[in-house]
C-alpha cells in the first residue's frame, strides 16, 4: 500500500506558525510499560504516565526572540504532519533553556505536556 509517508511538520505555537527546520522529533506522551520479572518467569508490567515531548531546531531571525522561546508555558502546539495527523500538546512548557547556533541560525528548542490528543 503505497502513501504519504511522514517527512515533514508544521508546529503552531498559541497559533503562530514557527519556521521549524526539518528534523523534529515527536513523542505523544501516554502510558509506558515497565516488565516486572522474578526468578524463573515473568510476572508482568507496571505502567507511569509519559509526558509529550516536542524538540528540533527553529531557524532564528530578527523576529524571533530568544527569551520569549524560553518563557513559553501554559501554550498549545499543535502538530501538524504531511501524512494529514495532527496532535495538540495542551498547556505546554519549554523544558531546556533555547541554544542559538550561530553559524546555522537555528534555535533548539524542547517542549512538553501533559500527554498529546491526537485531533
């Protein structure tokens, strides 16, 4: 069965598109599962909840502030792929301080919440 196959995003946050770079990586956050084994046999799993992760590169111009990709909390992203998915990571939050990388221009940038509903 021949498709689209997921190559490419577009991340809104609080409704502003950002200029991604390719690359971003997507965790929708839910249950993990932990095996529990014994002595001679398995004896099943324990579950936590995972939260969503977003992280990538954004490319920095003289639009975009640093400190303001650095104070984002309570934000919704939503993702968007080409193979026609989309997730909202609601109430949001920046995790690591933004990195400028400034041969290429580009900002890393991490974000979670709670696990993400797929729309």
């Amino acid at each position: 069965m021949a498709g689209v196959i997921t190559s490419r995003v577009e991340i809104k946050i609080d409704g502003a598109v950002v200029l991604n770079k390719p690359g971003f990586t997507f965790r929708p956050g839910g249950i993990q599962r932990e095996s529990v084994t014994g002595d001679q046999s398995v004896h099943g799993y324990t579950e936590t909840i995972m939260s969503a992760k977003l992280s990538g590169n954004l490319t920095h111009t003289e639009q975009q502030s640093l400190e303001a990709y650095g104070s984002i909390s309570n934000a919704t992203i939503v993702i968007t792929t080409n193979s026609n998915q989309q997730y909202v990571m609601r109430n949001a939050w920046q995790t690591d301080a933004p990195e400028l990388n400034a041969q290429s221009g580009e900002v890393s940038v991490s974000y979670e919440s709670a696990p993400a509903e797929k729309m």
